[in-house]
C-alpha cells in the first residue's frame, strides 16, 4: 500500500486528520426519489419527474456530474455544462425514470469512472457530451415505442456521437490538505472542427434552511458572496469560513462568476411569485438567454455561484480550466499556478503508488486496468444518503406538506430510521439509495482497499437508528420492510477474515457485530418461519422475477410457500452465525454456548430441507431442491423450476478445523453428543471429518451424493454453466418453460437471458437466466470449501457429459476465469460485457459494471454503473492470482 495514502487512511480513522471529510459523496440522481415524494399517491417518478430537477430544490440532497461534497452533503461542487445548443445546461445526467423505459429506469449518458483513492486525495472520471443538441426528446420517445422484449434505444443509437462530434471531459479532483480541494477539467474536441462550449464550475449549499428541520445544525443561513476577483467567501454554520476559486483556463480564457439562491423556481412550476429572483434555474437564463440580469454579478450573497468559461476548442484539441475550495484556515500560499499543477502531480503520483502496491503483482496490464477500475467505480459510488423517516412522514410546514394518507403508506413503520451517513451505493443514478444485501457485497472489495470504512458500513446497518426495534434490517427506501437475503453476519465474518489474514484480527468489530445480528437472526426464525419447522420463506429475497409469481405477496386461500432459497439462506446465516461464535470462543469461552447453539440450529435447518418424511424441499428424482407450495390440507405441490433457487442450499456450508474444535472441548462434546444421538438428522446432511485429511470436519446442507447432484446441473452447459459464469436460471427452460395453475390462476416462466420480459418488480431487473455476480461469487467460495474437505480425491465431470474429470478447486478458479472474461477484450478487440453491437464511440473505453449479464453473448444489462457487487471481479482476479500473493 502506498505509504502516503496507508497514513492518510491510519489518521482519518484516528481523526488526526478528517482525510474523507470530502468525496465524490454528491449522487447522480435526487429527482424520482422515495426521499423527494411527496404526493398523494406515492408515485415519486411522477411527482418529482427530471423535468423539474433545474427548477425545484431538493429536501434531502442534492445531485450533479461527479460532484464532490462534504460528508453531511452541505457544500457541493460539480461541473456544469453547455454545448450551445441544448435547451438546457446539462447539470446532472439525464435518464428515463422508471415509466419512460421499457424496462424500467435507465440513465442515457456516457461516463466513467477512472480512479480514486480511498480518501479520494486523488479521483477522476470522463463525461462524455455531444456537441449537437442532446436528444432528450428523441430518446424518451422511441423507449416509449419499445417494450419488453425490444431492446432499449441508447444514446448510441441516436446520431449524438455521429463524425466524433462529441466532447471528452475529464474531471480530476486532488487535496492539498483535508479541507483544500482542487478541481481540473479537461475538455477535449474530438470532433473534425472547432466548436464551443460554456465550462460551468458550480457551487451551492444544499437548502436546508426553508423546510423547518431541526437536525441539520444551522440556525442561519450560509452565504456565498464575492471577494476579490474570481473568488468567492463561503460561510456556513458547523463547516467554518471557505473560499473558492476559479482559476484562468489554458487558453487564457478568464470566467465570469454569478450568484444565485438555490431556490425553487416557483414561477415557472406552479404560477406563484418567486420568493426571490434569483432562483435555481438562474444560470439557464444567463447562459442560454444571455440575461445578464438572471443572476448577481461583482457583488451581492446568495447559496449558489456558477463559473463561465467560454470556450472555442479546435478540432483535437484540449482546454484546461482549473477551479479551487478551500478552507480559510487551509490558504495555500500559492491559488493557481505552479502550485495548482504540483499538487495535482504529487496526488497523481501517490495514486499509482498505491495501487501499484495493492493490485495483484505479476499480472498482464489488461487484468491490472481492470482491477482498477473496478476499485474506481467502487470507490466514486460513495454516496450522502439522508432520509429521516419521522420527519418524511410528517411533512415539512407548507414548503413540503406530506398528505394525511402517508401516514398509512410507504414505510410508515419505519418512524425510528434515520439515515445521514456516507454510505456506499449499488448505482448513483439507477439505485441512488442502499440496499441492504447489495451493501454486504461491497464491503468484501472495499474491505481490500479501506477496511475501516467496510467495517463502519456493516455495523451503520446494525445500529439502533437503522435496525428496526423487532430486528429486521432496512431493505431500501421504496419499501424498507422488504426481505433482503440475510448476507450481512457472512459479509461481516469475511471482512474480519481479511484483516486476520493480514495479521490484523478486529475481535472488537466481531463482537460488536455478533451481538446485534443475534437480534436480527431471531427476527428471521420469528418472522420468516411462522409454523417453526425451519422451513423458511421470507419473500423474493433479492431475486426479484425469479419466481413463476411474486413470493412477496401471500397465496391464495390460505397456501404458504416454502423456499429453498428462503431455507438455505438461513443455514447459510446460522453456519456464519457458529463461525463467529467459535472464533470469539477463542477469547471468551462463554462465546461457545451460542456456538453449540447455532450449530443444533443449522443441523435441525439442513434436516427441514432435506427429511423426506417430514416433506423437505428435496425431490429424489430430479436430484434438486426446489420451492413448494403448502395448502392447509397438508397437501404440497413442488415448483419444478430449476434456478439459482435450488443451487443455494450448496452455500450452506462450513468447515471446523480440528485444531478450534481441540480449543473448545465443551462445544466438541456436545456437537458430538448430537452427531451420535441424532442420526435420524444427520442421515442426509454432511457431518463427518473429511475424508481426505481427517482434520477437518465439514457440516454442509447436502450430503455428498446430494451435492454431486447438484453439481451436475450446476455444471451442465444445457443448464447452468455458461461461457461467462453460472446463469440464474436453467437454459432447459427455453425450450421447456414452466407452468403451473394455482386455484384457477396460470402461470409461466421461461428462460430470458438479458433484459426482462415481465413487468413483474418494475421490469428493470431479470433473474429469469442472466448472471449475477454475488450468487456466482457464493457458490464459488462453496466449492472452495468442499475442496478443502474433500480434497482432490473428489472430481466432477466438468463440463457435465465431457468425460474430463475435475477437482472442485479447478471448477472454482474456472468460474472466476469466467466471470473475469466478461470485462476481457476477446479476438475481436471487445468485452463481451460491451454487447456484440458495433460501438460508435472509442473502442479503448474503459469497462462498464453492469448489474446483470447475457449468459450467451456476455453483454452487460440494468444498471451500467452497478460498480457495488459486480466490483467483486476485483476480488476474484486476486483469487485467480492468489498462488503468485502467498
């Protein structure tokens, strides 16, 4: 690790130094926010539609181009642009909302994510902007005329990018001390001539004086106002005198500067006067209508200021306009200039230092590039989130008044919940709000660059003003009561086992982690298995379509649905809950009652699943687990859809070394006691010492007859295994859909292997056959563990029907390989994950992270900057690696 940023990261979580007082923490999107609705009906698309974004203030952040902020979201700064011919500056990206697209949300712009590093001294990113009119209308008209099964109309498909006429802009930002942030853009003509553009430097506090809150310590309002030429005084209650800076750009060109307030343009929304002239939508008027009079100019105060710079950029060529916020107690000697440059230099510098000590060593520069990126994408995902609850529910005075009938609506159990905290996103844009099982994927990447803050996230989720008082984890805003998959106690387990691994084992962090995931381990077993046999539901637990209907909603007359996955994740929650138990045993002994506890809990789970007496989840013909529906005469009726549903209990795993079971001989005496007295559970669940070592003991869902099984499917190329990892449902259902009627109801699902073709859960996410990231990681990390059981002595035929038989270790590191190719240029010069269509724009553009992927052809679909759980390929090329690491 790179010294400088190793000591950065050493003083920040030391408070020494508030290194990550400012990040790329501004989001991407605000409007079409559960936070900003404030309608009758709930419907924030329509509420609050991107139309408005330029006219209204927000209530709970704010959004912009790769923006930084402060960590409370007071202070924000971000590029703005326009080409001249756009009917409005481009301030923020611009995408369908969750209507407009025919398969759901979608953004329609081009950007990256390039580089950071975790106390983001150093970050950039690429925009890339159309020098012709942006084709607003044009692209919402022609997704309109799509549906389900088309595909979507992109930025790309219109004649935006035609001749390169286009901009690339680079957005750098470095930090000469922890309140001294430095801005670079760097616009690039890569069109065949000259042409204009307005550089837009913006600034502005978030409006938190008009709502009437009581938590956002300040009285008074801030003020921004000018000083001496080109700059500006900033002021604002708990952030302490700041200045800013704009700086001549590199072709001499000087900026003008005007103020505004960043206040709802009442006039222009809803007819009513303006509680000021100087409204949000100032600088549109004063850039494209030239009004001179639109904003304050020389002098004057307001809460936001915009830097012009007028450019002409000929053909091919560059121009570099640097801008700087500063704290009054952090004054660089020197603004602009020299000392500008060498501090970006010297942050550049520490940057590759880093990373050239993190990344995996002695790998091709393709592989390296794509670790990077990945951590990049990771890192820039960062995100203020604020969203109280109690206060969303009431309403602020007459600016926001929220409509009796939400008291009866969306999250209103929820009343406890107050989030105000840096928290990291699945997608800034599409999804610029937390999900509680995206959130424990991250932190496994984010744990091998920044460790306290993976650490910080998990327990934020475990606290009092998250969980809710019954134990349940906060899903995401649009329905906080939703059932995530109970993947926090393993994410928390698998960060504390990389700093042990690093000789730096956190038992603080494992207690303190341990103590409240007891609390929401017995809201699953209460809530999620109410007639007590450990048979679980729990809803569409993250998956959302993959099921022939919605699990979420109750079945008719009185029915209740069984889950495999519902089951094994909840093995697969206690074998993380008994890991954690028997390593604080280690130190505290009375840790190993609660072992003894959970490892009955797991067995008597595994025995639901799999006891044919007793109905388990187990069909011995088929050799799968599948989902069942129970009626209240008895009578079950299985769903033979063979998906990802039924390959999860394979996670449900554990091994026991035997030098921790010699620690505990209390937990060993009775977890043998069990093993002897009660053969009638462990008749088909793994329970024995390896029998390669002897060991080892491994505890697993199924047996090993089971698992073989099981791997056949999982191995099969007519079924799950693809060219690019394992798919989330089994290709024999292309040509054999499923169907089923349940009291006079039909359904159908078939194989769908890129974007969805139902509307059922919005439409913008499939797990009717793509791949996703964090089930092939899981049941990767699964065959590594009956490897180490088994050991090679166990092989599968792999591919299923090749006659080449291989150890499951070969077939773990041979999904990572898979996965891996996704973002891999193939013999063609493309990543598969870039789709098999021609690219009208530079074929060197870096990797996008997408949300889900085509099994068949690898192309990335929903959400494109998904750089959450898809950044997990930064972990499995360090797997693939890891021989070379030791």
């Amino acid at each position: 690790m790179g010294e400088s940023e190793k000591q950065r990261l050493a003083e920040d979580a030391t408070r020494e130094k508030n290194w990550k007082r400012w990040g790329p923490y501004l989001s991407e999107r605000q409007w079409g926010t559960v936070r900003e609705d404030y309608s009758v009906d709930g419907q924030a698309w329509r509420h609050f539609p991107f139309e408005h974004a330029h006219l209204r203030a927000y209530r709970w952040g704010e959004d912009g181009i790769a923006g930084f902020c402060d960590r409370e979201g007071r202070l924000c700064l971000a590029p703005a642009f326009w080409n001249g011919a756009d009917p409005i500056i481009k301030e923020r990206l611009f995408g369908l909302n969750g209507e407009q697209g025919n398969h759901g949300e979608d953004c329609k712009e081009h950007y990256y994510y390039l580089d950071s590093t975790p106390t983001h001294t150093y970050s950039k990113a690429l925009y890339k902007y159309p020098q012709r009119e942006f084709p607003y209308e044009q692209l919402r008209q022609e997704n309109a005329k799509r549906g389900l099964k088309d595909p979507e109309f992109e930025l790309s498909d219109t004649d935006a990018f035609d001749e390169n006429r286009y901009f690339d802009i680079h957005i750098e930002y470095a930090k000469g001390s922890p309140n001294d942030l430095l801005m670079r853009l760097t616009i690039t003509n890569r069109g065949p001539d000259t042409a204009p553009i307005a550089v837009l430097p913006k600034l502005w506090f978030r409006n938190t004086w008009i709502w009437g809150c009581e938590h956002e310590g300040c009285s008074l309002k801030p003020s921004i106002q000018f000083n001496k030429p080109n700059t500006l005084d900033l002021e604002r209650e708990g952030l302490g005198p700041f200045h800013f800076a704009a700086g001549t750009a590199s072709d001499g060109t000087e900026p003008v500067i005007g103020i505004a307030e960043n206040e709802t343009a009442s006039k222009a929304l809803y007819g009513v006067d303006n509680y000021t002239p100087y409204t949000k939508d100032s600088f549109h008027r004063w850039i494209i209508d030239r009004d001179e009079n639109a904003v304050m100019q020389r002098k004057g105060k307001g809460t936001l200021a915009m830097a012009r710079y007028e450019l002409e950029i000929p053909a091919g060529q560059s121009v570099t306009v640097p801008v700087r916020l500063y704290a009054a107690s952090e004054t660089p000697d020197e603004i602009h200039g020299h000392s500008f440059d060498q501090t970006f230099a010297t942050a550049q510098t520490q940057a590759e230092q880093f990373w050239n000590d993190t990344l995996t060593p002695e790998v091709e520069e393709e592989t390296r590039e794509l670790q990077r990126n990945a951590y990049a994408g990771l890192l820039w995902t960062k995100q203020f989130y604020h969203y109280s609850v109690h206060d969303w529910l009431k309403g602020d005075s007459d600016v926001a008044h929220a409509p009796p009938a939400r008291k009866q609506g969306r999250n209103r159990n929820w009343e406890h919940l107050f989030n105000k905290d840096i928290l990291s996103m699945p997608d800034k844009w599409e999804y610029p709000w937390y999900a509680a099982w995206d959130t424990a994927f991250h932190m496994l990447p984010f744990a091998e660059v920044d460790p306290d803050f993976a650490k910080s996230q998990l327990l934020l989720f475990l606290r009092e003003w998250y969980m809710h008082p019954n134990g349940q984890l906060p899903a995401y805003e649009w329905a906080l009561d939703d059932v995530n998959p109970p993947t926090h106690a393993w994410a928390c387990w698998e960060v504390y086992i990389q700093g042990r691994d690093r000789g730096e084992p956190d038992i603080d962090f494992l207690k303190r982690a341990f103590s409240k995931l007891l609390i929401n381990f017995t809201w699953w077993v209460n809530r999620k298995d109410p007639q007590g046999r450990n048979l679980f539901g729990g809803g569409f637990l993250g998956l959302d379509n993959i099921g022939l209907f919605d699990r979420s909603k109750p079945l008719p007359g009185g029915a209740v649905l069984n889950q495999a996955d519902g089951t094994a994740w909840m093995a697969f929650y206690c074998s993380k809950m008994l890991s954690i138990a028997l390593e604080l045993a280690h130190t505290d002994k009375t840790y190993s009652d609660l072992a003894s506890k959970f490892f009955e809990h797991f067995m008597s789970i595994c025995e639901a699943a799999n006891h044919l007496t007793h109905g388990g989840l187990w069909d011995e013909q088929d050799g799968f687990y599948y989902d069942e529906i129970e009626y209240p005469d008895g009578s079950r009726t299985p769903l033979r859809v063979r998906s990802v549903v039924g390959l999860l209990p394979i996670i449900a795993s554990l091994s026991l070394p035997q030098e921790t079971l010699d620690e505990l001989p209390g937990f060993r005496k009775r977890m043998d006691w069990y093993l002897n007295n009660r053969k009638d559970i462990t008749r088909f669940v793994e329970a024995l010492p390896s029998s390669s070592t002897g060991q080892t003991r491994l505890l697993a869902l199924p047996n090993r007859e089971r698992l073989t099984r099981l791997l056949s499917y999982l191995f099969d190329e007519n079924e799950f295994l693809s060219p690019f990892g394992i798919r989330s449902l089994s290709r024999i259902h292309e040509s054999h859909p499923y169907s089923t009627s349940i009291n006079g109801d039909s359904f159908e699902l078939r194989y769908c292997p890129g974007d969805s073709d139902t509307y059922l859960f919005g439409g913008n996410s499939n797990w009717r056959g793509p791949i996703w990231f964090p089930v092939n990681y899981l049941l990767i990390e699964a065959l590594d563990r009956y490897h180490k059981a088994y050991g090679d002595s166990f092989q599968i035929e792999f591919p299923t029907g090749s006659g080449q038989y291989r150890t499951l270790e070969y077939c773990a590191q041979e999904l990572r390989r898979r996965l891996t190719r996704l973002f891999k240029r193939n013999s063609d010069g493309r990543r598969p994950a870039q789709g098999p269509e021609p690219h009208k724009l530079d074929e060197n553009e870096p990797p996008l992270f997408y949300e889900f992927f085509n099994p068949e052809t690898g192309k990335g679909h929903g959400a494109s900057h998904q750089t959450g759980w898809t950044a997990l390929v930064a972990t499995l090329v360090k797997e693939i690696h890891r021989e070379k690491l030791q």
